[in-house]
C-alpha cells in the first residue's frame, strides 16, 4: 500500500481532479498528451502521490473549465 504524501485536505483536491476530468470526459492519457506531461503524472495526482503546484492546478482548471475554487 502506496502511502499518500499529502493531509486529507489534498486528498479532497486529487478527487476533485479525477471527479473534473471525467465530468468532462478526458482519459489520464488525453490529459497528459494536452499538459505535456506524462500519463503516469496524472494517475499519481489523482492518487495523490504527486505535488501539484499553483500553476499545475491552473492548467488542470482551465483544462477542465473550472474555476481553482472548485479544487479548493
């Protein structure tokens, strides 16, 4: 069992991230080929085992059209 670098609090953002991006209907694979990041990158955001920055999470907003509120 992986253990999760992040309080609870970023667990709620990697779920918002999954819950957006399949809202808006994009595999792991199309997200990573349109932030120029690897596949892996996003699975491990989504799990939270990944850090993401502000600019990262503004990527991910716009790419998902929503609001950094909404991660937040």
């Amino acid at each position: 069992m992986t253990k999760a670098i992040h309080q609870n609090e970023y667990r709620q953002i990697a779920e918002k991230l999954k819950i957006a991006r399949t809202e808006i209907g994009f595999t792991q694979k199309e997200v990573a080929e349109k932030i120029n990041k690897p596949q892996s990158y996003i699975s491990k955001a989504e799990s939270a085992e990944q850090r993401i920055d502000i600019i990262e999470l503004k990527q991910f907003a716009k790419l998902y059209k929503k609001t950094i509120n909404f991660f937040l």
